[in-house]
C-alpha cells in the first residue's frame, strides 16, 4: 500500500531537481528524466541530461477535513488513489490509465467520466508549486501575482514548466459503484440524453456520478451510467481477469464494481486496444499474466513496434497498404456530437470509439481557459479513437488525421495534443492561444530554456 511521503521528503525531492536543471548545458533541451509516457507522439532524441525527478512521485500529505491532498507532480493516480481511497475519497477526475500522473494530466488535458460534472483535472486544482524555465519553483494560483501562469499551464506539456506539487480537491465516494449501460440508435437522442444527464445529473430520477459511452458501429450507441453505492447488490465483476470489461457494456444491462475496479475498468485493456496483441485471445490471455495486463506494458510494445516498424513490414509483406496512425482524442459541443460521429464513420471507418460527456467550469472568473478555451459550462463529448486506418502511400502526409482536426474545428471542437498534430503555426496559434502562451512563456522562461508548445506539439522536438 503506498503511503504518504510528508513534506521533508518532498523538500528534498525538490532540491535534487532544481540542481539537476543546473547541470543541464545552456542550449539543451530542458526535459524529464522519467521512464514512462502516456504520449502518442514521437520526440527528437537528446544525450542531454534530463531533470532528475527521483522522489517526486507520492502524495505528499491527505487532508480529511479540508478534502484536499498535496500531490507530487510525477505521482501516478494509480499511487494517488491508493492512498486517498484509504481515506473513502478521490480526486474529482481520474483519468483512465493508471501510470497517468497529475502533473501529466494537469499540464496536458485529462478526463474521465466524472468530467461532465467536475470539468477535467487541472479544474480542481486549488495551487501548484512550478519548476519554470529560470530554474526557479514559484507558487501559482488563482489568488496570486502568478495567476496568469496557473492558468495557462493546462494544456502547455512542459512548455511553460513542470509541477513539483498540486494541491487538489477529493470527493468521498463508496465502495462500490452500481451501472448501467443504455442503448442508443439513434445519435440525435444520445446526444439529447447526454445533455439532459450532464444538466439534471439524473436519469429515470436516479442520480449519476459518473457517466460515459461506446459508440460500436453506427447505430449501436451506449451510455453507461455510474451511480456510487453504499448498498451493493450481488458480487462485484471482475474484469482485470479473463473478462473484458468494453465486451461487456454489450452484453448486460447492468452491473456492479468495487470503487477501485471502476476506476481502472479501461487499463486492463487499454480501453479495446489490448486486442492488437493478442490479449483479448482466450488462450494467450490465460498465459499473459494478470499484472502485465494494463496499458504501460502495451504502450512499450507500441514502442518496440515504431522501433524496428513491425507492424509495417508484416503489412508489406502481406501486400497490405501502408497504415496511417489515427490515435486521437477531441472534443465538439454535444449538439454536433451526431454530425461528427456521421462524417466519422464515413470518412474514417474507425470502431469502436469512446464517448466522454465534459462541462468545463472554467477559470476562477468564470472563463476560458486560454490555452484550451473550451466555453465554460458548455457540455462537448469528447470523441477518443485509437487505432490505424490503410491508406497506401499518401500514409506520409497523416490525411486521417488533417481531415479530422479540420472537421472537429468546423464544428467548434479543439483537440488534446497527447497525439499527433499537423495544424500550420498560424492555426495552431489561433486555436491554443499563441499570442497568450508566448507572453506567459517570455514572463517564465526569458532564456527559451523550454521547448515551446508548437515545436513539441507539431515539430515533435
């Protein structure tokens, strides 16, 4: 059971950061040292040291009273979680992979099924201690002189620092979490119940806590309804073993988890992902074991595939056309949800994919946030779909993935850039706010110590 590391160890953990930063060579790329990504996007290679981040990985304190706990930038909300859930609480989002860290989702875009009632992560962050681009941590809040830094921070991924502590906010929740999994035919009504749910928070008069969907094929939508429990019914499922929990949004109208299995039901399965590698085969997901089933051991055979391009060459040997790697995650406001998901399956063909229902709260002042200005207290679904799609040698030029960032900002959305990007700099600024992101960044890294957000972003530097 992880345990909380307390305030000493953390000072120290910092010190040995902020040292490491100054051994760096000036003109070289200012990066984490950290064996993990949950990132879809490929680096430029670097013999520069990185920002040693060694003990920068635990909660640091769990109030109870005030249900709030002080967090470590690089704690995973695997770790997170076993310690707040000792106390019957949770952070107000935790996204679905468990080696997702809090700086990760805080300074990228996280969600999760709680985010059409509590927004995403960095929504209920109250301060951050930020590692900047002098090599110097300040304290960022809503309430400071660094105000303009805490919030342009979401959605930066490094380009204006790195979060060393985030004090957030918890919920307290049951053990259990009873579902429910409503079928859609028609995407006109999905999207009408979506908006419904995410303003009542109620459906057939019985409260939602958590709410999300799978769209298979068209035609054949589902919405699964999450309501904590303190008065279990039956035996929890378990689908950390031989069963697979996306099958079973199919197969049973309701179902029961403990609040822990609920929390990682995606991971075991990289969502349906594990099935490229066999794991969802009866027989090889007898020998795979348990603990090696979750979605860090597939993101490193993802790794070894782009290393020596397995993929590809089996499709070549098999006269297959190239692949193009469509492995995105956007957003579009929930009325243009049947739109989107229309042009989608005729342009892409891409099944199944995941629906997440999202209600930004916005800033302190009721804003966007500037650099991911989703309207505040708009409802969007976001729309995650990870795969490959053949498309022969026009595979080079990402034609999937240009038609989708056009399509998702003709109906409103903007898209997370955990993935792929290809927007020319000025779209790109135009939608992630250039003009703010460079005034911020001059402010914090007047030396351009940091890589900037397009160069990571869509330069992939």
């Amino acid at each position: 059971m992880t345990s909380e590391t307390g305030w000493e160890v953390h000072d120290e953990a910092v010190k040995r950061l902020t040292a490491s930063y100054a051994e760096i060579p000036d003109g070289a790329p200012v990066r984490l040292a950290k064996r993990t990504t949950n990132l879809f996007r490929a680096r430029a290679e670097t013999s520069a040291p990185g920002l040693d981040v060694s003990g920068l990985g635990g909660v640091i304190e769990v109030d109870p009273q005030a249900g709030t706990a002080d967090v470590q930038g690089m704690c995973t909300y695997e770790d997170l979680v076993d310690v707040t859930l000792a106390y019957g609480m949770i952070p107000y989002v935790v996204p679905q992979l468990r080696t997702i860290t809090l700086g990760g989702a805080v300074t990228g875009m996280g969600i999760e099924a709680t985010s059409f009632r509590n927004g995403m992560p960095h929504e209920s962050v109250l301060e951050m201690d930020i590692l900047t681009g002098t090599g110097q941590v300040v304290t960022a809040s809503p309430d400071n002189e660094h105000r303009e830094l805490f919030e342009t921070f979401p959605n930066s991924y490094g380009s204006l620092g790195y979060a060393t502590r985030l004090k957030i906010k918890l919920e307290k929740v049951p053990g259990h979490v009873a579902l429910r999994h409503i079928r859609f035919d028609d995407p006109d009504l999905l999207a009408k119940t979506i908006a419904q749910i995410t303003e009542s928070g109620t459906y057939d008069e019985v409260a939602v806590d958590a709410l999300d969907g799978v769209a298979f094929e068209p035609g054949e939508y589902y919405l699964t309804l999450a309501t904590w429990t303190e008065r279990p019914y039956g035996n929890p499922s378990d689908y950390g073993g031989q069963q697979i929990y996306y099958r079973s949004i199919q197969e049973r109208e309701t179902d029961l988890l403990t609040t822990y299995d609920y929390l990682w039901r995606w991971d075991t399965d990289w969502f349906w992902c594990s099935g490229a590698f066999g794991a969802q085969n009866k027989y090889v997901r007898r020998l795979w074991p348990r603990r090696l089933r979750r979605s860090d051991v597939y993101m490193k055979l993802i790794g070894l595939d782009r290393r020596f391009s397995i993929a590809d060459r089996l499709d070549a040997r098999a006269g297959r056309p190239l692949r193009e790697r469509v492995i995105q995650d956007i957003e579009v406001p929930v009325e243009n949800l049947p739109a989107f998901l229309e042009w989608f399956d005729a342009e892409i063909g891409m099944r199944p994919v995941w629906l997440c229902p999202l209600v930004s709260r916005g800033t302190k002042a009721g804003e966007k946030w500037p650099t991911y200005p989703l309207e505040a207290h708009r409802p969007y679904v976001n729309v995650g779909f990870w795969g490959t799609v053949h498309v022969g040698p026009d595979a080079v030029d990402a034609p999937k993935n240009r038609a989708i960032e056009a399509r998702v900002h003709e109906l409103g959305g903007h898209k997370s850039l955990y993935s792929e990007a290809f927007y020319d700099k000025d779209v790109f600024n135009a939608l992630y706010d250039g003009d703010n992101l460079a005034a911020v960044k001059a402010r914090y890294d007047p030396g351009d110590r940091l890589t900037d957000l397009y160069s990571k972003a869509v330069k992939r530097l």
